[in-house]
C-alpha cells in the first residue's frame, strides 16, 4: 500500500537471528544461483523459482516468523532474497504493479554493511533524498516512488523482502493475473519483478 513516507521503521530483529539467516543465504550462494540479475544486482525470488525454494529454506524459520509477528492478519504471498555485490548500484526504478498497491514491502538487512546508500525522489523529481538502513531493523518501503541503491562498502550487501497483505485483501485478489504474475517490464522489453 502506497503511503506518504519513503519508508518506516517497524521494529527490530535480535543480531543472533539476523547473524543465523545471513549465514544460510551465503551458503545458498555457495550451492545455487540466484535467478534474477539486472546489471550486478541479483535475487531469488517465490516468483519465478523453477526450484521451488521456501523462503524457510533459504533464512530458517525464525526469522521468517519474527517478522510475520508485525503484521496480524496478513499473509505473506511472496518474497526475495537480495544480493548488491560490494560498490555497485540498483538503478533508479519505482514498483508499478497492482499488488504493490494492496501489499506491504517489507525490508530486512541480514549483512552488516555500513556504507550502503539508499535513496529516493521527491515529488518534485529534481531532489534525491538519500537514507541507511540500520542493521537489526525491520522496514516497510514505499515502493511506489523511485528509489536506488549503492553500495560503497567492500561486502556485499544481503537482505530479504517480505511481501505482506491483508489477508482480506489477498483472498479477493489472490487470482488475479497480476498477482499470479507479478511482473514489470523495463525499458528493454524484459520482465522483471520489482
């Protein structure tokens, strides 16, 4: 759901538990590819996850958990696990589909990475307002104004997204084809999900 912030903070994650899911997603890494990459940043994601990977699979269960607790009465209908390589960027782009209207994008940073710049653009698309996330928080983003990243640090910088709705709304919406697909296509022609 759109809402007049770039982001908020909702609450906090113990560092053991963070410490726990950055460790199983680098040895993801070391076993698996991840299956989105635009440019240097890439993901794994439930939408397109020909292995069909949980997300429990990937972080463990606490952590997974944990967050849900924030959200009652939600479900979480999707997610992804992102990797920006140490000194590259996430170009500039705004999340347009449908469900990113009705959905809570939710951030968790499992790496602890310092020297990592997020932004976005006001609405006067001349001023970029640039904000950190804090490792051992829990972030909702508004992915609906145009938001970056860049990562100046030396370690690549690991983090989950957690795709919450109310569950009200999920039940209404869950068969539509923006949901089932949950995609958006660049300039390029090629389809992503953002």
């Amino acid at each position: 759901m759109n809402f007049g912030l770039p982001y908020f903070k909702v609450g906090s994650v113990p560092v053991l538990m963070l410490e726990q899911a950055d460790e199983l997603i680098k040895n993801f890494e070391n076993n698996h590819d991840y299956n989105f990459k635009l440019k240097d940043w890439m993901r794994i994601d439930s939408y397109n996850n020909p292995n069909n990977f949980q997300l429990t699979d990937l972080i463990g269960p606490d952590l997974q958990n944990h967050v849900k607790m924030f959200f009652p009465d939600h479900t979480l209908f999707g997610w992804s696990i992102s990797n920006l390589p140490a000194k590259k960027d996430i170009i500039d782009h705004a999340d347009r589909m449908l469900f990113h209207r009705f959905a809570k994008r939710i951030i968790v940073i499992t790496s602890q990475n310092k020297d990592v710049l997020n932004w976005h653009w006001a609405a006067d698309k001349k001023t970029k307002r640039p904000y950190i996330f804090d490792y051992g928080n829990i972030y909702r983003l508004n992915t609906a104004v145009t938001h970056g990243v860049h990562n100046y640090s030396n370690k690549d910088r690991r983090g989950v997204y957690f795709d919450m709705m109310p569950t009200r709304l999920y039940e209404k919406f869950k068969n539509h084809y923006d949901l089932l697909k949950v995609i958006l296509t660049n300039a390029t022609g090629e389809k992503y999900v953002l």
